[in-house]
C-alpha cells in the first residue's frame, strides 16, 4: 500500500508539472535570508515556506528530505539556496507559477519493471538456489530448480548473482525484461578445505581419491535419508534402493559389489564411526567428502577398508546476529507404472490350457461362493496410492568471535505409495564451539531422532511372496472379503485354488510398529601448544535402540486363523564409545609445506538382542506375547568388543606442485 501511494503521489507531480508548465510566468524574485545548522532538509523548506513567499510539493517518504544540512545564506535567490541544499543528493525541483515549487527524487524517476531470466553453469547447466540481489537494497530472490528467477526491480537496477563454488556476477538491468545469467567456476574452489580422516586438507593438495559432494541444493530436494544427498553426485559410488518401503536404508557401494564381504561403507560423522546416518537429518549436513582408495581411507584401519568411508560434517554456527531458516515442503508420491495383468476370461483361458480342460470344465472347479462375473479386482489399483510426504525443518544460528551455536528441529511424515506404510521421524541436533581462552576451545555436536515405521510384507518367501508379488498373481475373482456360504466368511479374500491370502490381508491382517530412538555425538577440546601444535581430545559416542512389536489378528486371515493369532516382540540396542586423541603439527619452510598427525583411538562396542514369538490368542484385544497360549519362544544375544588403535600422516608439499602422503595404522 505505501508503494502504491508512493507511486501516485509521483504520478500526480508529473500531471502537475505538465499541466502547469503552460502556466509558467515570472517567477517570484525575492530574496531569503536564512542561518541554520544540521537540519534537516524537509526542515529548511518548511522554514522557507512559512516566510510565504514560495511553496513546496513533494513527497514526505523521500528519505533523502531527512539528510542534515547546514544553512547560511543572506539575501540569495531561491535558485542559490536549493541547488545548494540540494548537492550531493538525489533531490532535483522544478519551478512552476505561482511561486509553486515541486521537489522530486531523480532515482524514483525510473519506474520499477518485472524482470525474468534463467541463471546457467559453465557448461549450460541450470543451476538452482542461486541468490540474486539489487545492489544497495534489500530485493532478492533465489532460482527455482529449473534455473529461473523472477522479480520486480529499477530499470536501472544492477544485479548481484552469487552462488557457492562459482565467481559473483554483477549485471546491470538497462532496462530489460529478460535477463540471463551464466557464472563460470571459482578459482579459489581449489583452495576450499576439504574433510578427510582426522583433519583437514586443501582440495588442491589432496593425492588419494576423495569426492567432494555438493550439498547447496539439500534443502530444495525432498530427501528423507542422507544417502539421497550423495546419489549420482560422485564418480564411483553407486546408491541402490533395496525397498521402496518408507524410511527404509539405502544401499552405497563405493568399491562395486566385489568389495570384501560386500558391506556397507564407514561412515564418520563429525569425526564419531558410526554404522549408518540414519539419525543425521539431511538439511542439517554442511559437507561430505568420500573417501574412495587405500590411501585415503588407510588411516581408518580394517574399519574403512571394506567400502570406503563416507565424511560427512553437520552445520556449525556462523558469526553475527542470530539467524532464523525455515524450510517446509509437501508433495505426492506415486507409481510411475502398474504391470498389466489377466482378467478373469484370460486367466480361465490360460489355466485350462496348462489343465488340458476347456474354460466350463476349469470353471467347474471353483467353489460357486466365487463370483467371476461381478467381482473384478484389479489389486494393484487396490493397494497403490498418490501418498503424501511432508517435511520440515527450523533452524537458529549466531555467535560471536568468542563462539558459536547451532540448534535445528526437524520433522518428516512420509506415507508409502503402498496402503499402510508410514514412516515419521523427529529429530534434534545442536552445535557449539566456545574459544574459552586464546589457547583453549571446546565444543560439541549432538543429533538424536526418534522414529515410527508401519511395514507392508514384502519380499517374503511364503504365501505370493508379500502385497506386491501377490497384487500381481491373484486372480481378480478373489473377493476382498469372503462371501457368505464360503468356509470362513467375514475374513480376508483367499484363493483356495493357490492357497494364499489376498494383498490387502498382506497389509491389513496385522498390526506393527518399530520404534527407533537414534543418537550421536561428541564433545571435543582443542589447546593451541607452542611449535605450531595442536591437541585435540574427542569423546564420541552412539546409542541406537529399536522396538518391533508385531500381531496377526486371529481372526480376520486365513494366516490368523491357522495358527489363532500370533505375536512378536524384537529388541535391539547397541552402545559404542570412543576417545580420540590427536596432536598436529603445521609448519611451511619456503617451498616446503608440512602437516603431521599421530594420534590413539580407543573404541568400545555392545550389543543386546532379544526376540520372542507366541502364537494362540484368544481375541484381539490383547496383542502383548502375555496373551500367548502356545508355540513360545525366546532368544537373547549379547555381544562386547573393543579396539585400541595407533595411526598416523604425513603431508608434503613442494612449491604446491609435488605432492607426498603417507599414512599408517595399527588396531
């Protein structure tokens, strides 16, 4: 509204100077005396006026009306006096009849305009997040995925593009409509520091295989697993999906399928081992660089020689004023393909032919309660769905040069595209690092998320092989729920002809829940000594457990009924605490660049399991194994191992062109 009043305003002034430049006579020719210090301008002219003599229209938003000057002025013109306390700003006026005089800003002259345009990469490619802002104001905004940008500016705006990784680009509108931009690479990208095992490196000084993964656009992707943020952006490294189900692992190869024992990577986050990230929110990582070959992950031992190591560093603070980021997104999942499938003529044709029968002699022998005329379900229409995933995350940020803070909340629904799984999760996680004394700093990191996950069977070896094999091989006659006259009526549809459950019993005849509570973190001090030494003693530590109840309704399947209910009950935890202790040695000599570092690991890990089963319920009411009257039974497993390890590199560098590393380890 101010903008809109601002502007007509204006467009009332150009009327009037247009309509009365035809009036225009002798001017009044009085002469002002006039002493005054640090005023205001809008000051000076309203003390001008009130000596009666000359008037002044203008708009009282123009801020330069508020810049003070000094007035010292004795029998001059009202020609002297303006110029004068005009100078130096974006003020202009106009002189009119009547002694009528009209004060107009020479920068809201230029009217704004709507300007679009598409920002590329060096080689065309659509970059996304990219900022562009006008110089000296405050208007900005940011490319969408496709590279685009629209926004309302001067004409004569000059725009500030900048984005990570690549030089900032100054572009001056002149008054165009459409404005494409393309920003070419930095070179102090080579220069950027690069995460590697116990430290840090320049990106130019690295001589092993290390991938540096970009993370600028996690915040714009919809990502429920961190893995998702390294997918197809680093040579070498394959992420495959074991399940569609929601909130499931993903599967990362580094080394190809031949790696020993085919395991998963290592994965380091903020220096802590851990088994996986599935308590690391993925809007909350700042970097991560994987470590690809012997000589990068050597100074990790037995421990990253099976498939690399996976570095990833969580968001710190920055210094300044607290800083507030909000992301929120919702959207749909869906199948992109559904696989055809006989209809109820198709199949009888086909089962007589593999029964040497005709289509009425295979028909003859299903049970009559099965109606091949009426009942048509096509199970896939039946247990896929447009499912909605919903994401978001806040997040504060400051400090001081004495220290800084991080704290960030996330939260994630995701529905499965399949009727009846879910997965949800709430997570945590909070940054500090105070410099206690000049030689002193001490800090931590901590990340902890709680998860809900309803599975669908899937994959299975009995009955189709789970819903979705299952969607694909039962006939369409089956009913969804069995008809009256049939042996079980009121429970889920089965075929008697294969003897299996229809899908939607796969999903609805029983009722689970695994419940994950996840959490990492350390706390480190790092002393400055003499010599150009630092020692840095960390203390890590992980704590996963996870509940899985289970219950098939025993009365409602024909998996419920042949065994009257079953219940299961699995428990899982595992504790692990580490401290590291490193000292690092930095020196350049000339030419010649060192950096060293030795340093202990001791590692301790526990695991408890247990998992128990019982079957014979007599209602549904009661789900907990209590309610159990036959085929219990129990198992518990402990397990308890430690490490104690000695390692150590050796950077070297010659004229930033000859490069040595050297690195050892003992556990």
């Amino acid at each position: 509204m101010k903008k809109m009043l601002t502007i007509m305003k204006l467009s009332f002034m150009f009327i009037l100077l247009s309509v009365m430049q035809s009036r225009a006579g002798v001017f009044g020719q009085g002469s002002i005396t006039l002493s005054m210090r640090q005023v205001e301008i809008e000051k000076v002219l309203s003390k001008i006026e009130k000596e009666g003599e000359f008037r002044f229209l203008y708009n009282y938003d123009l801020n330069s009306l508020k810049k003070k000057v000094d007035v010292d002025f004795e029998e001059s013109s009202i020609s002297e006096v303006l110029n004068k306390i005009f100078s130096n700003t974006d003020l202009t006026y106009k002189m009119l009849a009547n002694n009528l005089i009209v004060v107009i800003s020479t920068t809201q002259v230029m009217a704004d305009i709507r300007i679009t345009g598409k920002v590329t990469g060096a080689n065309g490619e659509a970059l996304s997040g990219v900022s562009i802002t006008v110089k000296g104001t405050g208007i900005g905004t940011n490319t969408d995925n496709n590279g685009v940008y629209t926004m309302t500016v001067p004409a004569d705006a000059t725009l500030v593009v900048s984005y990570i990784g690549d030089e900032t680009k100054e572009v001056k509108v002149n008054g165009q409509s459409v404005v494409d931009i393309q920003l070419l690479p930095s070179n102090r990208q080579l220069d950027q520091v690069v995460v590697v095992g116990y430290g840090a490196q320049k990106q130019k000084d690295i001589t092993s295989a290390i991938s540096v993964v970009s993370t600028k656009d996690i915040s714009s992707r919809p990502m429920v697993s961190a893995v998702e943020a390294i997918t197809g952006k680093a040579p070498g490294v394959q992420v495959s999906v074991p399940s569609g189900m929601p909130g499931s692992d993903l599967s990362v190869k580094i080394r190809g399928i031949g790696s020993p024992n085919g395991s998963e990577p290592l994965y380091v986050v903020d220096g802590v081992l851990a088994s996986d990230i599935r308590s690391i929110d993925p809007n909350t990582i700042e970097t991560i660089s994987i470590l690809k070959d012997a000589a990068a992950a050597g100074i990790y031992g037995a421990a990253g020689s099976t498939n690399g190591i996976v570095m990833i560093t969580t968001k710190q603070g920055s210094k300044g004023k607290p800083r507030v980021d909000v992301n929120f997104y919702t959207g749909f999942q869906q199948i992109t393909k559904k696989i055809g499938v006989l209809n109820n003529d198709q199949w009888l044709d086909l089962e007589a032919e593999i029964f040497d029968t005709t289509k009425d002699g295979f028909l003859a022998t299903i049970p009559s309660y099965y109606n091949l005329q009426t009942t048509n379900n096509n199970w896939q229409d039946l247990i896929y769905h447009n499912a909605m995933q919903t994401g978001a995350n806040a997040g504060i940020s400051g400090g001081s040069e004495k220290g800084t803070y991080y704290l960030d909340f996330g939260y994630l629904n995701q529905d499965g595209i399949m009727e009846g799984s879910n997965f949800k999760r709430y997570s945590v996680k909070l940054s500090i690092d105070q410099a206690a004394t000049k030689w002193l700093r001490m800090g931590a990191n901590v990340s902890f998320n709680r998860t809900n996950q309803r599975t669908v069977p899937q994959n299975a070896s009995g009955q189709f092989g789970g819903a979705i094999i299952s969607a694909l091989v039962t006939p369409e006659y089956i009913p969804v729920i069995m008809p009256p006259g049939s042996d079980h009526p009121g429970v889920y549809g089965y075929s008697t002809f294969y003897s299996g459950d229809n899908p939607i019993s796969d999903i609805y005849n029983n009722d689970n829940n695994t419940v994950g509570n996840n959490f990492l973190g350390n706390a480190y001090a790092e002393i400055s000594l003499p010599y150009n030494l630092k020692l840095r003693t960390q203390f890590n530590a992980v704590i996963e457990n996870s509940k899985y109840d289970w219950f098939l309704n025993p009365y409602n399947s024909l998996a419920g009924l042949t065994v009257n209910g079953e219940g299961k009950s699995n428990y899982n935890e595992t504790n692990r605490w580490a401290w590291d202790n490193t000292l690092t040695w930095s020196k350049v000599f000339g030419a010649h660049s060192f950096n060293v570092v030795v340093g202990t690991s001791s590692l301790e890990e526990s695991i408890a399991l247990s998992a128990s089963t019982g079957q014979g319920f007599a209602t549904s009411s009661i789900q907990t194994l209590n309610a159990a009257s036959s085929a219990f039974t129990v198992s518990t497993q402990n397990f308890e191992w430690t490490t104690n390890s000695y390692f150590g590199r050796i950077n070297y560098s010659y004229n930033d062109k000859y490069l040595f590393t050297g690195t050892i380890r003992a556990d």
